[in-house]
C-alpha cells in the first residue's frame, strides 16, 4: 500500500468476520491511530477494543477495500459499511456518526457527571508545542467571523457580566492580595512581546470612543473654569504678580549664566586650555 493513499478500509477480525469499517483521506496515518487507540485500551468502539483485548492484534487484518476520491469517501464508506450484517462501528451512519440520536444518546449518558481534569504543565507545553507554526487561515478566520457575527458574548452583556456583582469582584480582590508577578514571569512576557507590532486604532473605532466619551463626559471639555479664575485672581494681585516675574527672571538668568560657564568651558577645552574646575583648584 503506497504512502497517503486516499479511500475506504477495514479492519477485519478474522475469527468472526465482524470488521470496522472507516474512510481516510491519509489510509496508513489513520490504520496507526486505529492501532494506538486500542493498544492503550481508550478506541471509541467498545466492541472492536474488546475483540483487539481478548485475540490479540495478531487476529486482525487491515485492509484498503477501495480507492476513490475526496468527495466520494462518504458514500462510498456507507455502502461498504452496508454490506458487513454487523460492523464493529458505534453507528450504521458513515456521515457524522455523533449525529446519530443512539450514539448521541451513548456519548451523553458517557460523559454526564464527569469532571474534566485541569491539563498538567507537559501537556499544556505539547499543545502548544503542536500549535506553533500553524497559523489559521484567512479561510478558517472567514468562517470563524460568519459563526459569532451578531452573536454577544453573555459574559459582558451588561448585569450578565459575573465581575460586577460585588461578592465576584470582592473574590478577586482577595485572591489579587499578595500577590506580584515573579521577576522569571515578567521577563518572561517581556520577550514574548518584544518585537511584536503595537496594535493601531482605526478611524471608526477612534470616533466610536470619541461619541461614547462625548455621551459619557458631555461636549468637549474646555479649560477648567476654577483653574482659570484661580490664576486669572492670582495675576491680578500685585504683590504675587511681583512675586512670580521676579522668580522667572530668576529662572532666566540663571539658565544662561549655566549656558555662559558651559560656552567658556567648551572653548577652552578645544584650545587645550585647562578646564575651569581644574583652575579653581
């Protein structure tokens, strides 16, 4: 059987002629995850794993019973699935077997009252492992968009949002006490960033926060008028006013004697001169 050949197979238990009946577009890769499923006692077929259990991998065939293009696997898969009187398969349907209401009803019943167990740090380092290097497609993202376009998320629909009822925001709270990121985490997040583009606001996403400020704090704000009659009575008293063009004077003459002693310090380090802290001494 040559590599990545395409069509439908079957996996034979010659005793009692029953078989499992599949269709694969990669036939070898998936008679390889057939065989490690049911060597680790976890294949989705309770009969075929307890047949492959009891006689052994040795009482098996593998088998490619046709050959035949991508859009053909199903139908095909469906009358060859028809033709064995007690296939090993969970559902006689070939086309999305979960779809059938007594394998739907099994998967149910199966996983009703199960706790699903938080991933350890080597598988969630696998997953990503796996995931690096394989971007979404401009296709997969299209149809990702379609699927949640009008949709709202419940979580920040307003009340429905669980961070602002006070006991969730009280028990975040708690939970952040004490709590500082370590110095290994924060270099850590500093070099996933660096080097990643800073994300640019729109136009339309600039005026949709501009009207919502607008709504929120009214019209454009000018300066503040209790500053400005503060300053305005300020300047208008003389004493202060005195005061204050006094010490910008101050401020003004001292800048330049600064910029005067650092010219003179220039030129003679250029002649060759000593330098004035140098002569002082």
């Amino acid at each position: 059987m040559s590599q990545n050949a395409r069509g439908v197979y079957a996996i034979i238990h010659r005793p009692s002629g029953r078989a499992y009946v599949g269709s694969s577009s990669d036939v070898i890769r998936r008679w390889q995850v057939h065989v490690g499923s049911l060597n680790k006692g976890r294949h989705h077929s309770a009969a075929l794993l307890d047949a492959w259990l009891v006689s052994g991998p040795i009482a098996f065939s593998f088998c490619l019973l046709e050959r035949c293009q991508q859009d053909r696997l199903v139908s095909r898969e469906q009358l060859w699935l028809d033709s064995f009187p007690v296939p090993f398969n969970t559902s006689s349907r070939a086309a999305s077997p979960s779809l059938d209401p007594v394998v739907a009803t099994k998967i149910g019943a199966a996983n009703r009252g199960k706790v699903r167990r938080p991933a350890t740090e080597v598988e969630r380092m696998a997953i990503r492992d796996r995931l690096l290097g394989h971007p979404t497609s401009a296709k997969t993202r299209a149809k990702i968009s379609a699927a949640l376009l009008g949709r709202k998320c419940p979580w920040m629909a307003g009340d429905a949002n669980p961070t602002r009822r006070a006991e969730v925001r009280e028990k975040m709270r708690q939970a952040a006490l004490g709590h500082s990121v370590s110095t290994e985490a924060r270099a850590k997040i500093s070099a996933a960033l660096r080097g990643r583009p800073g994300h640019s606001i729109s136009e339309a996403a600039k005026r949709v926060i501009g009207e919502s400020n607008r709504r929120r704090h009214g019209e454009v704000r000018g300066p503040c008028p209790r500053i400005s009659d503060a300053n305005r009575r300020t300047w208008s008293d003389p004493e202060i006013r005195v005061k204050r063009v006094a010490g910008i004077r101050a401020a003004i003459s001292s800048a330049q004697r600064s910029a005067s002693a650092y010219e003179q310090w220039r030129r003679r380090k250029e002649q060759g001169g000593m330098s004035i802290f140098a002569a002082s001494v």
